[in-house]
C-alpha cells in the first residue's frame, strides 16, 4: 500500500521513469539485428579416413575406435559421433558453442597424430570442418516410359 500512495504522491516522477523505460526499449527493439535466415554454423569439425575393400566391423574395430580414444580428450568436446561404411570411416566432433575452431583444430590434429597401429592400407585421417557432406531434405526421382533422363531433367 505504501508503493501505491508513493506513486501516487510523486506522479510526474513515475510518469518520467515509465516514458524512460518505455523509450529505451523502443531503442534497444530497433537496435537488434534482425535476419530474414539467420546462418547459424555448428562448431564441427570431423575426420574421414579410407581404407579400401574393408567392411565397415573391420574398420569400426582398427580405426574408429582408436580415434574415438584419442579424441574423446578434446577440450570443449560436447558431442562425438561416428560412421562406419565399406571402405570409409568418419568422426564427427560437436563443440561447445563460442569454442574457437582454430584452437580445437590445432587440439584435434595433435590427438589425431598419437593415434598409432593404422592399419597401412587406410589413408591418413583429414580433416573437414563442418557438415562433412550437405543432408538433402528429400529425393525425388522421376520416370518415364521411353523418356530420356534429359527430357525429364528438362521437365522437372
């Protein structure tokens, strides 16, 4: 009750606070930055190693998993994941969001050069930095009874 009779007693006061406080965040609404699609850049960065005509146990067993080892120790790491496939293997690293790329990639080739007993068939780990390869939304596959593939690229 005494915040009330304050304000009521002291009107123009309050009046000016409230127009202070309204026009400011006017203000700070008009100053934020808007985008109509903002990019918003994962901190990834992942290595891709090959090693042709192996199955995909053969090369969770002598690669993947001696690189998960030695990456699990990166700082800032908040997420690990892995696939393997016929002939190739890949780790993909998620980071913390503000994580300095450069300074996590410096740390991950440093781990990546302890990983030992490769196999000398596979090809040294690279490196990639964000989405190792572009995740379509959907295919859509068109057919024809006696079309040809460029009349259909022509008609899609």
């Amino acid at each position: 009750m005494k915040l009330i009779e304050l304000c009521v007693q002291h009107a123009v006061p309050v009046l000016v606070a409230v127009l202070l406080a309204m026009l400011f965040g006017v203000i700070a609404i008009l100053g934020i930055p808007r985008e109509l699609t903002p990019t918003v850049d994962v901190p990834v960065i992942g290595a891709s190693v090959r090693y042709l005509g192996a199955a995909p146990q053969e090369i969770e067993s002598e690669i993947v998993d001696r690189i998960e080892e030695q990456l699990n120790a990166v700082d800032g790491l908040r997420e690990m994941t892995s696939e393997s496939r016929d002939s190739s293997a890949s780790v993909r690293l998620e980071f913390d969001w503000g994580t300095d790329l450069d300074i996590a990639s410096i740390d991950v080739i440093n781990k990546l050069n302890l990983v030992s007993d490769l196999p000398d068939e596979a090809d040294d780990p690279v490196l990639f930095f964000g989405e190792e390869r572009g995740h379509p939304i959907c295919f859509i596959t068109l057919t024809g009874a006696g079309k040809k593939s460029d009349d259909l690229r022509e008609f899609a």
